[in-house]
C-alpha cells in the first residue's frame, strides 16, 4: 500500500514514526492494533513491515478518520469507529490479542485544521471539539452551560491555567454567554488577559482544557493502560505517544507500577525515559511536544 495524496488539510505526519519502528520492531507476519489510527500514517509503515493485513485492527472514534481509512478495508483490516476503551473492551471479549499495539493520542492535523471541527482558535469555527460527532457534548453545549465552579476546575486542571486565570476566564465565559464560534470564545479570552500575553496565545490553555473535557480525554487514557496486558500476546509491543504532560504522567504512572509490581508485573518497560519528539523528530512540529513510551509482554 502507499499513502495516497490529500488536500492539504488533510496532511498528517506520523510523529516519531522511525523511533517507534525502531522500538516495536515490527516482524512479518506479526499482528498489528492500531487504537488511534488516524489517518493511517504509523498504520501504513507498520502494516508494510508485518506485511498482513488480516489479522490488522484500526481504531478511530473519529469518522472523518474512519473514513480515510477505509482505504485499508479493502485489504482485509478490520476498522472500529469507536473510542478505544469501548474497542479495547470488545477485542478482549473476543479473546483476541496483537503483536503490536499502537496508542498515539490527540488530535490529528485535519481535526486541527478544519474549522468546523471547533477545535481552533486560529480558523474560526462552531464551537464544537467533539473528535466523535455522535456524542451529545459539544465545546458549545459544555461552555453555555456548565456552572462556573466546573469551568475553573476544567481550566485549572486540564489547561493547567492558575487559579486566578482560570477564575478570570470562567468569570468572563458566564458573563458573555451564549457563545457560538471558537472565534468569539478566543476573543473574549485574548480580551480578558490583554497584557499578559505569554509566547503563546492566552487561549491556548482553555483550548486544550475545553478539548480534553468534552472528549473525556484523561479518562480514556486512565481506562486503556490496565486493559493493555490483556491485548497483547507474549512478547507483544506497546508504543504510546502522548502529547501533554497531563497524558505523560498517567502513561508515566502506569508503567512505574508495572515496575514495581516485581514477579507480578505484566509489562516490562522498554523505555526507561521517553523518546521525545525534540530529539527523535526534528524536521516534524508536530512531534515538538510528543514523548513515546513502550513496553513489552511478559
Ligand atoms: C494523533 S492522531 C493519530 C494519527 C495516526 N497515528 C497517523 O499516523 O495518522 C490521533 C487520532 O486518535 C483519535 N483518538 C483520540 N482519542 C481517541 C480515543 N479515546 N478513542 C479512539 N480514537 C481516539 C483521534 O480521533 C485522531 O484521529
């Protein structure tokens, strides 16, 4: 298979691909589990190294996403448009388990750059953030109606904001709903911190906050990490790669006690610090942020 060419909004470079090759080492005839597939980047290198198809899995809760990998379905990969908890949760019922499994988390470029996703700032767009547009909560429906109390705690804990920023934030969110557009929202926030603008725009933070929320983001992660010993054949290979510390310290966390669990362990580390995206991806922005972490089967 080769990736075929997009518009370019629909440009996604897989981030730290050649690290995570090099960790996963991925083996002819090897399964694959792909649990956010995205548009197929880490599919397609691993997929022409393992070279089958049938035993291949791709996840994605976003149908946009699923849509562009439906180019694989025609070689026998089976696609779940689903969150990977709920797919997780199926697989094992099945009893099936992988060689690899993949776990890249966030957003992808095309999420980012199609303003009526609602997931920028930068191109104004419904406010929406929802990566699964079947799911009721919205950007929109979260900010117009959540009470001030919860938007602080959303803005402190997931866009790490100080307190006082975030209850400025909140404060000034109430008092201007019902807002529509990510551009009006990123406005009203620019406006309420004028002065105090930092290298990045003063509403990157409650972005990410108001992203995380509505996708239950964290929650995801904490719920997949236990389920991945039940997913993986002995000898199976774990890659995550996340995108924020938020998500780092649960990965970080999980694999810690997997090490201290001794004889009961069920992953060995295989990274004892992460490969970071500075390092090990230069030429990619993207990747700027990223940190991989993996682990094999016991
Ligand atoms: C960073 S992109 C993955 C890009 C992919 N590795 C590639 O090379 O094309 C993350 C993808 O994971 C999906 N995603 C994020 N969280 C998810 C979850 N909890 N369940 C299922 N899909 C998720 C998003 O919709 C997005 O398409």
């Amino acid at each position: 298979m080769s990736i075929k060419a997009h518009p370019p909004h629909d440009l996604h470079i897989p981030v730290l691909l050649d690290a995570t090759l090099e960790l996963l080492k991925p083996q002819k005839g090897e399964s694959y589990l792909d649990l956010t597939a995205g548009y197929g980047g880490h599919a397609e290198a691993f997929l022409a190294k393992t070279e089958v198809q049938t035993s291949a899995t791709l996840v994605d809760r976003d149908e946009y996403a699923i849509g562009k990998l439906s180019r694989f379905a025609d070689n026998g990969v089976k696609l779940l448009h689903t969150d990977f908890v709920s797919a997780a949760t199926e697989l094992i019922e099945q009893g099936k388990t992988f060689d690899i499994v993949m776990i890249d988390l966030g957003v992808s470029s095309p999420q980012l750059d199609q303003s009526e996703r609602g997931f920028s700032f930068k191109n104004s767009g419904p406010l929406d953030m929802r990566m699964d547009r079947r799911q009721e909560l919205s950007a929109e429906k979260l900010v117009n109606t959540a009470k001030a109390d919860e938007l602080v705690r959303i803005i402190r804990e997931y866009g790490e904001e100080s307190p006082s920023q975030a209850k400025r934030i909140a404060a000034a969110i109430v008092k201007a709903r019902p807002l529509k557009t990510t551009g009006e929202l990123a406005d009203l926030i620019a406006h309420e911190v004028r002065g105090k603008w930092g290298k990045i725009h003063p509403a990157t933070r409650t972005f990410q906050a108001l992203r995380i929320a509505v996708n239950q983001e964290l929650q995801q992660v904490e719920s997949i990490l236990p389920l991945l010993p039940k997913l993986l054949k002995k000898g199976g290979r774990v890659g995550i790669i996340s995108f924020h510390s938020l998500e780092d310290r649960l990965v970080k966390r999980y694999f810690a006690e997997q090490k201290a669990a001794g004889f009961e362990a069920e992953l060995q580390i295989l990274t004892k610090k992460p490969l970071d995206g500075a390092t090990y991806d230069v030429h990619n922005p993207r990747a700027r942020s990223a940190k991989l972490r993996a682990a094999v089967k016991i």
